[in-house]
C-alpha cells in the first residue's frame, strides 16, 4: 500500500518547478549567533565558492569595486554564524568572529 502510494505521487508531482519564497514573511534568524562571517574584500577572489554551501542561502555576490568581479556578501540578518562559508573558501577570505 506504502508503494502504490508513493508511486502515485512521483508520478504526479511536477518537475523542475520553482518555489517562490517571500523573504519579508521569513523570520529573521541572525540575532541570536554567537559567531559572524567576516568578508576580507581585498582577499575574496569572488568564485563563489561560499555561495552554494551556505546552509540559509545568506550569502550572494555583488559588486564590490568597478570593473572587479563579484565579492561574497553576506546578509546578517539571516546568517546563523555556522563557519560553513569560512571552511569552504579557497583563499580564506572569510573568518569568523566573536559577535
């Protein structure tokens, strides 16, 4: 019965849909860190490698200077402080720090 059912549902869910999410409804979860992400600008070589592993998608690139490429920006009010981005950059551009 478990399988009939769940073969039920793969075949009628839809594929390749995306979930709109509305940032303002969400609770903001930041305040409560003990640890917070650092950003060294100068040393972020913006691959975004830290982008993907954030666990609370709080981290994005954006321009930091003209005709540079994309630096890590993390939004503070959503950042847990886990150090996931800090352990995963390549070049050690992010640290973490006591609030």
């Amino acid at each position: 019965m478990i399988i009939v059912s769940c073969i039920l549902y793969f075949t009628t869910m839809e594929f390749g849909a995306v979930i709109k999410h509305n940032q303002e409804k969400s609770p903001k979860t930041g305040a409560w860190r003990y640890m917070h992400p650092e950003v060294d600008k100068e040393k972020c070589i913006g691959c975004g490698t830290c982008v993907p592993f954030c666990p609370d998608a709080c981290i994005e690139m954006k321009k930091y200077k003209e005709g540079q490429r994309d630096k890590a920006d993390v939004d503070y009010e959503y950042c847990k402080g886990c150090g996931v981005c800090a352990e995963v950059c390549p070049v050690k551009a992010i640290i973490m720090k006591k609030k």
